[in-house]
C-alpha cells in the first residue's frame, strides 16, 4: 500500500514568524489592507490558516506585529556621532518615519492606531523614547518633555499621514501629483482675490513645493519652538 502523501503544494517544513510577517507585508505593499486575507496569506505560504494563528493570532494582531516589523527596521539606524546635535536626531528620526511611509502607504494608518490605542506597545514606545531624549538634550525642562515630546510626535505623524495614501479615502487611480498641484493652483488662482488674498499669494507655490522639504520645514518650526521653552 503506497504511503499517504501530505496535501499537494503544502508545505512541510514549519512555517517561521518572520516568513508570515514578511508576506503579510508582501501583500500590503501590492494591494493595501484590504488584500490582507487569512486566505490570501495562506495561499500565498501554501500553509493552513492554523499555522498562521498559531504564530501570529488573529488578523488585527497580524497587523499589529507588521508594524511593528517596520517601524523598528525605520528606526533601527541609531543616533548619528560627532557633532550631531539634538535636532539632527530628531531629523532622523522623523525622516526614518516618513520614508517608511512613503515606501509602505498603508502604514500611516497602522502607525497612527498603534500610537493612540496602545501607548505602551513597542511602536509607541519606541517613538517616544527616541524622540523624547533628544527633547532633554535641547534644553527643555523636564516638567514640559511630555508636552514637548507629545508636539513633535503628533506633528510628524499628522504630516505623514496627510503626505500618505490612505486607504478608504482616495479612489483606486492614484492621481498624478503634478496634474493635481498644477489644478489646484490654477483654482486658487481663480478665487476673488480681494476675498483671498493668501491663497492668490501662495498659488504659485504649490506646485513648486517639495514633500519632504516642507517636513522638515514644519520640524524646524516646533523645534525653535521648543528651545524657546528653556
């Protein structure tokens, strides 16, 4: 009698934690959250959906423990040497942030969940700290870090998040950013200037504006902001 086989195209060898997480991210890269199925998952590992419980729960904790993979990769270059000052690190920091964002867009959603709903999780504890001892070293008083740190946080991941395509607000065409720029300007342009004369004044700005630039631009701001706290 021939021997039982196992399922075709199953594997055999034990399926690891960081294999699941790294498909999972796969899988959001190319379609956002909402391509992240326990069936999608596990066709894509040829594996069952116990195997994936098994090693990461349950879709929201699977969701969880991918932003935390990538927020810790982001921020996994640590402080630079020499003469970097306190807000270099925060620059740093902030831009490890943003990049990862632009690179995975479905995270500014993720990154946002995790800050307001476990303030003790990693990925929020992980950002605090990083930032808040760079806070200290700019001569602020202890007794507004949290007041300090909590500016700058919310700042860079507001800024993120508005940069970021979320999912559930945009159609499924990604606009052209230049086409979208050079609309709205021309719109700007076209508003009663005796009404809205700032928005006349900066309608030839926009298209010319860089993402990244105007970030840091905003970092700058609450960190003159911030010294002046001493």
């Amino acid at each position: 009698m021939a021997p039982r086989n196992s399922r075709p195209g199953r594997r055999n060898q034990v399926l690891s934690r960081e294999q699941i997480i790294a498909t999972a991210i796969e899988l959001l890269d190319a379609g956002g959250e909402g391509a992240l199925t326990v069936r999608a998952l596990t066709e894509r590992l040829a594996t069952g959906s116990g195997a994936v419980y098994y090693q990461v729960g349950t879709r929201d904790e699977l969701l969880d423990a991918v932003t935390e993979a990538v927020i810790t990769a982001a921020l996994a270059a640590g402080p630079s040497r020499g003469a970097a000052t306190p807000g270099d690190e925060i620059r740093l920091v902030a831009l490890a942030l943003f990049d990862a964002v632009a690179e995975h867009p479905w995270l500014a959603t993720r990154l946002l969940l995790q800050v307001v709903r476990n303030p003790v999780g990693p990925v929020t504890v992980a950002i605090f700290e990083r930032i808040g001892r760079q806070v200290g070293a700019l001569g602020v008083p202890r007794s507004s870090w949290f007041d300090a740190a909590s500016t700058l946080v919310h700042y860079i991941l507001g800024a993120i998040s508005q940069n970021a395509r979320i999912d559930g607000d945009v159609s499924d065409v990604e606009p052209d950013r230049e086409e979208f720029f050079d609309a709205t300007a021309t719109a700007w342009q076209g508003l009663d200037p005796e009404a809205y004369p700032f928005m006349h004044a900066i309608a030839g700005q926009i298209s010319r504006h860089d993402d990244r630039e105007q970030f840091l631009t905003g970092i700058a701001v609450v960190l003159d902001g911030l010294t002046r706290l001493g």
